[in-house]
C-alpha cells in the first residue's frame, strides 16, 4: 500500500515583481499552512518522505510546515521537476518514486494538484486550495502502478 499526501503551496504575492518562481508567501499564507499542519499532525504517517517543488512559495511552505510540527526540515528533498501546473508531468515524477518509500508528502502546484487528485482519488475536489491538503491511498505496492485509489482526508484552510 502507498500513502501520498499532496499539499499546495500556501497564499502567494504577486506585489514584488520577481519571477514566478521567486514569489513569497504572504503572511495569510503563513498562518494559513501553520493551522494545516497543526490540523493533520494526528494523522501523518511516521515514515512520511518529503517532496517540495523549488519555487519559494512551495518550499517555503514545506518549511513552515514541517518547523511548525517539529520535523526537520533537512527531510525535504527539492526537486526542480515538481515545479510544474501539468497533472501528467507531476504523476511521471510521482511515479518515479522510489518503491521502499511507503508514504510520500509533496508540496506543489495548482492545476497539477487539483487534476491528479480527481484522477486518482474517489472524491471529486473542484479546487485544492491554497494550504490545502489531500491524502490519498493506493493498494498497489509500487509507485509507477498507482491508479485510482481511495481519498481518505482534505483538509482545507477555510475548514479549519
């Protein structure tokens, strides 16, 4: 079984005038992913991998995250390929996912998010939003045979 928990970055700025890759979180943003991490300590499985995109607002966002319920945040590994809005370039690296790792983390990007997660999750989502979390599970035991698994909890800022 593989467990895979997708989060998208929190609430960015666009005031700075730096590319898109380099924009930061604003401070609703910041407050936004602490609540969510807070929310869903109780739930993370133990051996959690961490994934980020290397956009500032996505690993910005796995940091807050992952300092906000005492997780080293050296756990991350950044990966330039998950900087990307495309579902099929997002689940080929989900795919490649080493198949000791049971349980994945990735912090991300919409559309790519909101799209693998209708793909392969049971639960319709019409939009993940900003901070929000979705974990799903697949009975398979190996990351490049993942299919439609089971949606088993979002969280959502507004929610909280």
């Amino acid at each position: 079984m593989k467990s895979l928990i997708l989060v998208r970055h929190a609430k960015s700025s666009w005031e700075f005038g730096v590319s898109d890759k380099q924009r930061p979180l604003e401070e609703k943003g910041i407050i936004a992913i602490q609540k969510v991490a807070q929310e869903v300590v109780g739930i993370l499985p133990n051996d959690l991998v961490f994934w980020s995109s290397t956009a500032l607002r996505a690993s910005s966002t796995s940091i807050i995250f992952c300092k906000t319920i005492n997780i080293d945040t050296s756990k991350i590994n950044f990966i330039d390929k998950l900087y990307t809005f495309d579902e099929s370039q997002l689940e080929f690296e989900i795919k490649k996912c080493d198949d000791k790792i049971n349980n994945l983390i990735l912090f991300g990007h919409n559309e790519a998010i909101t799209n693998f997660v209708n793909k392969f999750g049971n639960k319709y989502i019409e939009n993940v939003p900003t901070a929000g979390f979705v974990y799903l599970e697949f009975e398979q035991s190996s990351w490049k045979n993942i299919n439609k698994g089971k949606t088993i909890k979002t969280i959502f800022p507004k929610e909280i």
